[in-house]
C-alpha cells in the first residue's frame, strides 16, 4: 500500500511538473505565433488600402529636408536628449497614407538580398492598381540607431535610392512618381526601442498627384503662301 502511494505521489509530482513547463511555454508560443503574423507577406490589396485616403497633398522640400536631417546627424549637441527622447525630425510624413515594409540588405550596404525582391514587387503591383496611378510617393529609409549617425542617414538614403531604382528598371514604375528621403535614426518608427530591427524597416507614402499633363498647344500659323511659278 505504502508502494503504491509513493508511485502516486511520483506520478502527481510528474505531472505537475510537465504542466508548469507547458504552462511557462504559452507566452513564448502564443508570441511566436504573433510574431508570424505580423510577418506574413503584404498583398498587393493591403498596401493599396493603406497608401489610399490622401486628403491633401503637403508642400514638402525634400532637399532641404535631406540637408536638415544629415546636419542635425552631424551636430554635437551637449543636450541631446538620446534616441529614445529625441523628437522626429518630419513629423507631418506620420499623417501621409503610409504603410512599413520589411526588407533585408546586405550589412551597411544598400544592397538588396535576392529573397525582398518579391517584396518589392508587391509594391510595384500595389503602384500600378488602378486607384493608384494618378499618385506620387515617397520612399523613406530608416536605420535602427547602430553605428554613427551620420553614417546611418547616408546609409538610409542609399537604400531608399535602391529601392526606387528597383522600381523603375526592373518594374517599370515612372520615375516621375518615386520619390526618396533618407531619415536615417532621427526618426524611428518605434521610438521605445531605438535599436529594435523594426526600425530598419523602409516606408512608401503617398506624396501627392501627379500634375495633369497639358496638351500641346495649336498654332494658327498659317502655311506659307506659294511661289507663282516661273514664267519661261
């Protein structure tokens, strides 16, 4: 009898032991799982509806913006209130119908790996619906905040250009509807975590419309009168 209840013991100890580890695996499942779904592939449609609903084009200078970001890169502030604190340095692009994309680059290249092709692709196909086609966008490169800042705005510039370059050679998108920005870290896409990868991630924005081409204007020059003939 006594036997017997020792194995019980044993038995109850044993599985409350594999329920704690199971119930300690939940969170990380559960995480996991979330995880996949935030990483799942953007359709075409996903990011149509979200680069739809521009409701006014802003005036942006986007040379002047580029000189602005790379100086404030540049500058040593004794005050700098650090990544996490530091205020974005073009807030007003958060209002513009956007959506963030994942894309993998060779380290501190801004070469594009063979497998974000396809990514790029779906925004070529997003480009191209019909809903879009009158529109302009921006392309806007982040950095997650490694390294020198300086280095991390070029670095985010060059990889928004390779994106755009992408676009119009391979995908024939109009060069005249892509536009770049680099930010590098002066303006993470999760400011809680400055360091986190989400912050490497890229944007596209819709900008504007494009301008309404005009036709070209009809002369009413009138055709040059002709010669009397020569008389012989």
């Amino acid at each position: 009898m006594r036997t017997t209840n020792l194995t019980l013991q044993r038995t109850c100890f044993s599985f409350a032991v594999a329920l704690a580890v199971v119930l300690a695996l939940v969170p990380a499942v559960v995480l996991l799982a979330n995880d996949a779904r935030a990483q799942s592939p953007l359709s075409r449609d996903d990011i149509v509806s979200k680069l739809n609903g521009l409701e006014s084009a802003p005036e942006i200078d986007l040379v002047a913006l580029r000189q602005e970001v790379m100086e404030r890169a540049k500058a040593r502030v004794r005050n700098d209130p650090g990544p996490v604190n530091r205020p974005p340095i073009a807030p007003g692009l958060a209002d513009l119908p956007n959506i963030a994309f994942p894309i993998e680059f060779d380290d501190d290249t801004p070469i594009i790996e063979p497998e974000s092709y396809e990514t790029v692709g779906r925004i070529a196909d997003a480009l191209v619906h019909a809903s879009m086609q009158p529109y302009t966008f921006l392309i806007v490169g982040h950095v997650e905040s490694n390294g020198k800042r300086e280095a991390n705005v070029t670095l985010s510039q060059r990889r928004a250009d390779a994106i755009r370059d992408v676009l119009v050679n391979m995908f024939k998108i109009s060069a005249k509807r892509i536009r770049t920005i680099g930010l590098g870290e002066e303006q993470f896409l999760d400011r809680a975590r400055p360091s986190a990868a989400v912050n490497g991630q890229m944007q596209i924005l819709t900008l504007g419309k494009l301008p309404d081409e005009q036709p070209a204007a009809k002369t009413d020059t009138a055709p040059p009168a002709k010669r009397p003939a020569k008389r012989h």
